[in-house]
C-alpha cells in the first residue's frame, strides 16, 4: 500500500509538473522568432491559435500579471497569501554552511517545447540530484530572462532552473545563474532546436544532451524553502541556487529572450524563513 501511494503521489506531481511548475496550466499564445515581446502583450488576429490548456489565462504584466496571479483563481490563492514564496533575494542569508549538493546528470536525448511562457527541456530517466540524504530525478529544466532570483537586489540576464522529483512527489529545484561571457557550446543545441511558436513535446533526432554542461564547476548552493515560481505558487519546494554563474554569450541570452520575453516573478518576502548560503 505504501508502493501504491507513493507512486501515485510522484504521478501527480509529475502531472503538477507538467501543468504548472513551467506555466503550462494556462492559455498562451506563440511568440515569433526575433520579436522579444512581452506575454502581456495582444497579438494579432492573424497569430496561430494557442494549443488548448485550462485555467485561467496569466501573464507577466498588466492585468493577469505577477501582483495579480493571486485574485484569477482560487487555484492560485498561494501566490498572493503564502508565506513561503519563490524567487527570493539572495544577498540576505543570514548563515552559511557546507551543503552537499551533487548533480550527477547524463546525457541523452534532446526534447523541446515551448509552452507559451518559457523554452523546456524535458529528460530521460537516469539523472539524479543529492541534496543531502534526498535524491531526486531530474525531469526537465527551463528557461527566464531575467533571473527570477536576485543578488542584493540584482538580477542576472538569464537563469536556468532544473526541476527534480523524489519517489514521494517532493520538488527540488536547483538554479543556475548566467552572466554575459563565453559562448556556450551545449546551450546552442536548445536555441537551434528550440520551437518560435508554442508546441509540445519534440524530440531532435540526431542530438544528444549534456545538462551537466551547463553547471558550474562548484556546486556551493544557497538553499531555502519555497514554491513554484508560477501559478498554482505550489508551497514546499526545496530550492537550491548556485552560488557560482555560468556563462553564455549576448548572442545566446538574446536568442532566448527573443523566444519567451521577459518572464520573471518579482521577489517575494521571506516571512522568517531560513536562508543558507553555502561555503567553497
């Protein structure tokens, strides 16, 4: 009984996933190739028709912005009255310690889609994180620009944020920041292949995939508790954020925000909670 619920319990998270923690649970409309516009925006009437979601149609700004995610449904209650709110600034930890944070990530096969609000990578089963005794599988990663989390009030151009799973539902998330600097070859492989217009699920033939290749070498982490970054606002995620960025060059951070914007939460309070930055 305790098998049956344990994996009912990871199939639906895997389905929350799916639906909302990279903005899937809603409506959206495409986003045409070199035109890095806004999810506010209107589009015209001759854009291709946005493939079916339910719920209530979000965005980025305006009236189905970020300040109003929380009054759309009472689906999305979390995101306006809870106390454990993703992204956070991170200059204000208050302690620090060794966290043992280790991705062990395989390459595979390259699927992307772009679900109206950011470009996905979904994954094969066989790569892990640890975070302390937890483990988790690593089920797909996606893309803002800017960063949603801040350093002392400052964002980065673009952050990456993969989404884990353990065998009883519980999220982990770990992020990696992007600054301007050298090209980054792996992360070419996303922009080629990533879809213009809103389209699920689509295996590249002939690529493989190394998500490790887009870590850096030091995986000293802040860590805290917190929740998806988008409707439903999901509460009890276990977030990491690498203390040391990567780089991609402007070219590239521009290929990606000309696809899905800008599609970054503003910074929520931390009400209390504690935030670990960890050591080198």
């Amino acid at each position: 009984m305790k098998t049956r619920a344990a994996l009912a319990a990871l199939c639906a998270t895997v389905a929350l996933i799916a639906l909302a923690g990279a903005g899937l649970g809603a409506p959206h409309r495409p986003v045409r190739a070199g035109q890095p516009e806004r999810y506010g925006q209107s589009h015209g009437a001759g854009d291709a028709a946005p493939v079916g979601h339910g719920g209530p149609h979000w965005t980025y700004d305006g009236a189905a912005g970020p300040e109003h995610w929380g009054e759309m449904s009472e689906d999305f209650a979390a995101c306006a009255k809870g106390h454990m709110q993703s992204p956070v600034d991170l200059g204000g930890a208050e302690s620090a310690g060794r966290l043992a944070v280790r991705a062990a990530y395989r390459p595979g096969g390259l699927t992307v889609l772009n679900n109206g609000h950011t470009v996905q990578v979904n994954f094969p089963e066989g790569s892990q994180l640890a975070s302390g005794i937890a483990r988790y599988k690593l089920v797909q990663m996606h893309f803002h620009t800017p960063s949603e989390e801040t350093v002392y009030g400052i964002p980065y151009p673009m952050v990456v944020h993969f989404v884990h799973v353990d065998a009883n539902g519980n999220l982990a998330v770990l992020a990696v920041l992007f600054e301007e600097g050298a090209h980054n070859p792996e992360l070419d492989k996303v922009i080629r292949a990533a879809p213009r217009w809103e389209q699920g699920p689509t295996p590249v033939a002939g690529v493989t995939f190394d998500p490790a290749r887009l870590l850096p070498d030091n995986l000293a982490v802040w860590r805290y508790e917190g929740s998806l970054t988008t409707p439903p606002c999901t509460e009890g995620v276990r977030w990491h954020v690498a203390e040391h960025r990567v780089t991609a060059s402007a070219g590239q951070i521009a290929a990606i925000h000309a696809i899905i914007g800008d599609n970054a939460r503003p910074t929520q309070p931390l009400h209390g909670r504690l935030l670990v930055a960890g050591s080198d």
